[in-house]
C-alpha cells in the first residue's frame, strides 16, 4: 500500500462536525483575540486525483489492447504505463454493477438486484441504494474532495426522474457535486435526454451540427477540470465518467464505422478463433486456456442466409467504430488531465464494460427495445424497415436504434460462456481493469491474475487514502463494505489473492466463487433468444442444473466437474444460498417479477388522470401516461390556425413511440412499433381553424399484453378517424426518451416530421387532458 507523508484525520461518523473557532471575543476587538484554528488536515498532502472511467456493455474479446481488433489507443495507453487486470469481475449488468462499483457494497445489498427501471418491491430489488449504503463519492467530498461525474448514471429509481425530483436520489443527492450525464439506462447518442444536476438541459447541438454524445461528455468533463483548476486547486478531485457507449442503441458517424468495412466479413465463428489466439499472444489469457464452445441455441455465421450477412457485418462495423470513437474520448479527457500538470498523481482505473458484451440485440435489429419487450420478430422485417429508410448506410445514424447480433456479443466475450445478463457465467461478469497512477505503481506488461470484483474498487481507495469507512453518515448507521481492497497488488503484482468469496445473480442466473472454485447456474433464459422461454410462469431455482468448475485450473469454464465432484458441489451450493440470504439476493430470479412474469406492474405513475399545460416537455416515460398500453383518452384544447402543422404530442422517439401531430391542416396519428411496424392515422378533413378540441381514444381490441389497440380521432366531438394498431409495445417504447408537448423535442418518432424536428405546433394548446379509461 503507499505511504503519506501525513496522516489524515478519519471519522467514525461524517459528516465531520463543523470547525470551532480559536478565537476569544471580549468586550470590543481590542480585548478580544484574533487566531482561528487552522483547516482541519483530512486528507495526505499527495493524496491523488481519481478518475474512475466505465464503459457499458463492453466485453474483452474486442479491444486490440487485449488480442481484440477494435482498436483502443487509449486504453493501450493506460496499460503500458500501470498495470491490468486479468481476472475483474462486474455483476453482469448495468444498474447493478455501477451501484457496488460506486458503494463497494454487493448489488443486492444496495437494492439493485435488477435495473432501476424493473425494480420491484423486495428489498435487494427495489431499486433505491439505501443511505446505510453511502457512496464513495459522500464520503470523499467529507474528505475534502471535489467531485463529479458524467455519463450514464442508471441508479436513481426511474420514478424520481422528472423535473421535479424529488433529488436525493440523483447524482448530486449521493455525493457528487456535479453531474451531466442521462439518468437512465441508455440514451441516444444524438438526441439523449440529459441533466445537468438537477436541471433538465437539451443537448449543445444538433445531429446535424456535429452532435455526438460521447463527445459532449468529454467535452462538458474537461470544462469542469478547468473550472476545478482555476476555482478550486488544492483540493484534489474524483471524477466518474460513465459513457453510453457500447450499450445500444449503436449510433455512430458514418465515417467511424467505415474504418472497419470488410473487417468482420468472415463472421463471428472466425473472429472469435481469431481473438482467442491473439489474446494468447499478448498474454492476456493463459496459454492452456480453452475456447468455450458456442451454444447450440446461438447461430452459427454460416447459417445466416447470404443475402442477411451484409446487415451483420455492418452492424459490427458499426459497434466497432461506435466503440473506437468512444475510446479516443478516454484519451482527450486523459490528454486534458496531463495538460493540466496532473496526470503523475492521479490514479486511473478504466474499465472494459459494465458486464459482457450484450446480446439483447438478439438476431440483429435497427430497435433494440423490442427485445426488452419481448416482441418476436425477424430480419427480414428489419431489412425491408431499413431499406425504406435508405439501407445500409442508415446504421448508426439517428434513424434508427440498431444493435447487433447476439453471434457478435458472443465473441466479444472471448474466450468466456455466455455475455451480458448471465451471471452463471465468466462472458457475463469478467471485464478487463487498468490501474495507471505514475507516482505509485511502478508498470508492469504481464496482467495481475487475483480474483477481483466491482465492489472492491470503493476499499481500494479507501485503503489508498487511509479513510476508515464510516459507521455512520448523515444519521444513518452504514451497512458494512462487502468488497475486498486490491492496493495490495499495486506493489505486489503477484500476492496471492485475498478475495475468496463472491455470489453472482441476476434474473435467475447465477454463480458462487469461493477459494478457485466456481459453480454456476445458467437460469431460466437466454438473452439471445427472442421472447420469454416456454415455462418462465413455472420456473423455480430449483429445476436448474448446476456445474462446476476449478477455476485456478479451468481458465474459461471449459470443464464442467459437477457428475465428478457432487459433494464439492454441494458444499459451494450451499455457500452460494448463504451469501444470497445474507445481501437480500432472495428471492432467486427476484429481478424476473416485472420483466417475465408482471409487466403490468412496471413502474409508473400513481394517477390514472392529468391536466397538462401546452408547455411541458422532457417527460421520462416511465413517469409520464401510458399512452402506448393502456386504454385511455387524451383530449386537447387548442387554438388552431390555418392550414396548422406541428406536434400535438409525442411519446418516446424515433425507434419507438407514439405522435399526434397536424400536417397541413391535416390531424395525424402514427404508433411506431420499434420500426418494424408504423401505423398511421390520418384524418380526411382539415383541422377548422379557431377554438378547437381534439381528442384521441385508445382501447385494446384484445385485452392483453401486447394486443391490438383501436384509435378514434375526433374533432370537436365528431369521430375524424379511425384505425388498429395490430401490435401494442407491452412494456415501453425508450428508456431514456420522453413525453413532449406541442413540440417532439428527442428523437423524431415520425418521419413525416423527421426533417422538420422537434416540429413545434404553430397554434397555442391551452390544456391536455389524459384520463385512463379503465
């Protein structure tokens, strides 16, 4: 561990209790005596600057860093001058990682079993971290700190979303005193929905003026650098920087993508092969590691139809640029800090993903929410969609949300089983850390192999900086740090590890580590396959085969010892149980009650009725009406010119949603089924100029999940329209994009008003009026 020259001063309980003054007042100034205290002394002289940088939905199997062929000069760059790590672990995903990489507590411990927007009501899936869980970003500013962080937040409890708050749970209500960033779990990097602090804020530019989200974070981090160094230099900063990038959708410019054609045209088999031996060459794996066969139930490249491998090949030319783009951004915020005079004493950790490599992209598509809805579809479908919109040259561009084919994630998880949402296992949870702090660690070439996990980093830098994690904060008694410090290894590279237990689950996938051991259960689904598993209703943890393996020995979970070995297996059965009941894991499969088994108790607001005005806009989905799923009516009050045109209202955006608009005079209604399906509405008349009350009437043909809806327009009182959606979205359109009144101000979710966004209504809405029907 390193050693300071000073000692800091450490609480028991934080905040710590204001300074007194040193100074004794008498009856006028010349009795009394002038002589403060000095500032209290918290932290060392040298503590460090800490960058911590995250990248979403990342597997190993891509960098070239690692033997991967998506080239990251950046992360290079942090490995050759600090140390890496061979054997890191997240929880295999989004929410549940960042909330123990940020409070060095287990997911579940923190109430982030599943992602914030399927939260449910049992404890280790509620969605909300707990104040016993403090993150290190309270305890650090108490420190004396500046903090900040930028990007992908996807820890506050997607019904405290909105404008109004309420805060606590955002960003700069847990420690960081400054944010930009989306607070949902993924954003479109040309029209996100973002926040900085706690304001809503649209974005600096448009597409078409160079946008890209990935740059504006960079960006907005190194403005605040500048102001941290003209406003507040002596004390030293942590920053947070969490891209949206490699989570779909996969949006990038053209041009990043076309640095990779014909580079993946012999598909994902080849590449995968490719990349196991390379990473074998640059030594990032063992040289008796095996490559993990692919599933029976994941395509093989050379089953894809010839006329569908253009499609998969762009796609993955897409990710990679997208991914590469994302990289050269790390390395501009690096650049900045080294610029600044800062980059000796600062310690960077970059890590490789959030989870593996995600395959909710399933069979390849230009909307990857249908699969979070679990909407069945084909490629073919997303072809014939695509080509209407202009073909190839479309993806990654902000028409659409493509992401690519599970085959892909797969070998972005080389050499490992399984990728993103499968905890049982290494594809899904082990995710590649570089360790750069120059005044500290001396460089090493060859990876540091001690078993690691995401909640370890928080102790890490506690260790780092002498603090004792707290008992108390603001009142509350604190739960105790599940993770185990790695400082250790920055001046022993080749100790023996210390962590010797960690439970993984998520959504019924599942796996015990404990002493080199590993056992492990696939659960009930595979994210690769479309639609819920035949049974889910049914399932419980214990129909599940469980498998074994002796990690220390079997790299890649090659050699599966359960037949051979049933009273080992017993044993780590049992610790798993154990560790589940103690960080309220339980119940097993907990993070399926909303996603497989009860869409209808999605989060959502507590009304059934609203009364807007014709001014609000960049309202979260999740807490605004359901206008998509359920029976409802929404009537409109206006003052309509004429021949008007503009957005009535719109809800979600350009790979999912719903609009009411005017076009010349025309009332329109279009619901855009991720793409694949649009139906539109359109009434035969014009719109009378004047006072003017439309509304429009949803009801399910078929009351189901999923079912068709019957729309009527009407004009003042008289029935315009109507038409049938045939297919319903169950769940949602976005999960990052809004509710917008008179104006469609995300993504455009109509193409009749693509080139003409956010197309605001050229008359005045007095009054919007949304009322459920049942």
């Amino acid at each position: 561990m390193p050693e300071y020259s000073v000692v800091p001063e450490s609480a028991a309980s934080l905040p710590f209790p204001p300074s007194t003054s040193g100074s004794i007042a008498g009856r006028t100034m010349q009795e009394s005596v002038y002589d403060p205290h000095p500032a209290p002394r918290r932290l060392p002289d040298d503590a460090p600057n800490i960058l911590l940088v995250l990248i979403d939905d990342a597997g190993p199997g891509l960098p070239t860093t690692f033997g991967g062929e998506v080239r990251t000069d950046t992360l290079d760059r942090i490995c050759a001058d600090g140390i890496s790590y061979n054997r890191f672990h997240t929880t295999a995903m989004c929410s549940p990682t960042r909330a123990s990489l940020l409070t060095g507590r287990n997911h579940h411990r923190t109430g982030n079993g599943q992602i914030a927007e399927l939260a449910n009501d049992w404890d280790g899936y509620s969605g909300h971290i707990p104040k016993s869980s403090a993150l290190a970003a309270e305890v650090l500013k108490d420190y004396g700190y500046a903090t900040a962080a930028f990007g992908k937040w996807h820890n506050t409890p997607a019904e405290e979303t909105t404008a109004a708050g309420p805060f606590e749970n955002w960003p700069t209500g847990l420690g960081f005193e400054y944010f930009y960033g989306f607070l949902a779990g993924e954003a479109s990097q040309y029209e996100p929905n973002l926040v900085r602090n706690t304001t809503v804020v649209l974005p600096p530019k448009t597409p078409e003026e160079g946008y890209h989200l990935s740059e504006d974070l960079a960006d907005d981090a190194i403005g605040w650098l500048h102001r941290h160094k003209a406003l507040a230099p002596d004390k030293p900063f942590y920053m947070y920087w969490a891209s949206g990038c490699l989570h779909g959708p996969h949006h990038i410019m053209k041009e990043w993508a076309d640095k990779y054609a014909g580079k993946f045209d012999d598909g994902w088999d080849a590449y995968r092969e490719r990349v196991f031996h390379q990473a074998k060459g640059k030594g990032w794996i063992p040289q008796e590691a095996q490559l993990t066969p692919r599933p029976d139930s994941l395509s093989a490249w050379d089953e894809i139809p010839d006329d569908e491998k253009p499609f998969q090949r762009r796609l993955m030319e897409v990710a990679a640029g997208f991914a590469e783009h994302v990289d050269v951004q790390v390395g501009r915020l690096i650049d900045e800090i080294e610029h600044l005079g800062y980059l000796e004493n600062t310690l960077v950790f970059y890590i490789w993903g959030d989870n593996g490599s995600s395959g909710e992209g399933q069979d390849g598509t230009i909307s990857e929410l249908l699969a979070q809805n679990g909407i069945p579809s084909t490629v073919p479908m997303h072809i014939a969609a695509l080509e209407a919109l202009g073909g190839l040259d479309v993806l990654g561009s902000p028409k659409v949300e493509n992401q690519y084919h599970a085959g892909w994630a797969w070998a972005g998880s080389t050499p490992y089983k399984g990728m993103k949402l499968l905890a049982s296992h290494l594809g899904g949870t082990r995710n590649p850390m570089a360790v750069r702090w120059p005044a500290k660690i001396a460089p090493r070439s060859t990876p540091l192999t001690q078993f690691h996990h995401c909640n370890d980093l928080v102790p890490t830098i506690y260790e780092v900086l002498g603090i004792t994690p707290p008992r108390v904060v603001h009142g509350v008694p604190q739960d105790p740090i599940d993770g185990v410090s790695f400082a250790y290894t920055f001046d022993h590279p080749e100790a023996d590890g210390r962590l010797k237990t960690q439970y993984f689950e998520i959504m019924g996938s599942r796996s015990i580590y404990h002493d080199g051991w590993l056992a492990s259960a696939l659960g009930p689904r595979l994210p690769w396959v479309q639609g819920l598993p035949p049974g889910i209703r049914e399932w419980t943890p214990d129909q599940d085969v469980w498998e074994l393996y002796h990690l220390d020995e079997d790299w890649t979970q090659a050699n599966d010892l359960a037949a051979d070995m049933p009273d080992k297996l017993a044993q780590m059965k049992e610790i798993f149980i154990i560790e589940a009941a103690r960080n309220k894991a339980l119940p097993i499969g907990g993070g399926l009650w909303i996603f497989a088994l009860h869409q209808e108790m999605r989060i959502k607001p507590p009304y059934d009725e609203w009364d807007f005005t014709g001014d609000i806009t960049r309202m979260p989905e999740f807490t605004a009406p359901a206008l998509g799923n359920k029976p409802n009516v929404v009537t409109i009050e206006a003052h309509v010119p004429q021949d008007a045109n503009g957005v009535l209202y719109a809800l979600g955006g350009s790979g999912g949603g719903l609009t009411c608009y005017i076009e010349d005079g025309i009332l329109c209604y279009e619901y855009n089924l991720f793409i694949v399906k649009r139906t539109k509405i359109r009434t035969n008349e014009r719109v009378p100029a004047g006072r003017c009350t439309i509304e429009v009437e949803t009801t399910y043909a078929d009351p189901r999940p999923g079912g068709p809806l019957d729309i009527t327009l009407k004009v003042n009182g008289g029935v315009a329209a109507k038409g049938t959606v045939p297919v319903s979205a169950p769940l949602l359109f976005t999960a990052n994009d809004c509710l917008d009144i008179g104006t469609c101000l995300g993504s455009p979710v109509s193409l009749d008003y693509y080139d003409k966004a956010p197309f605001p209504f050229t008359g005045t809405i007095d009054r919007v009026h949304v009322k459920y029907s049942t």
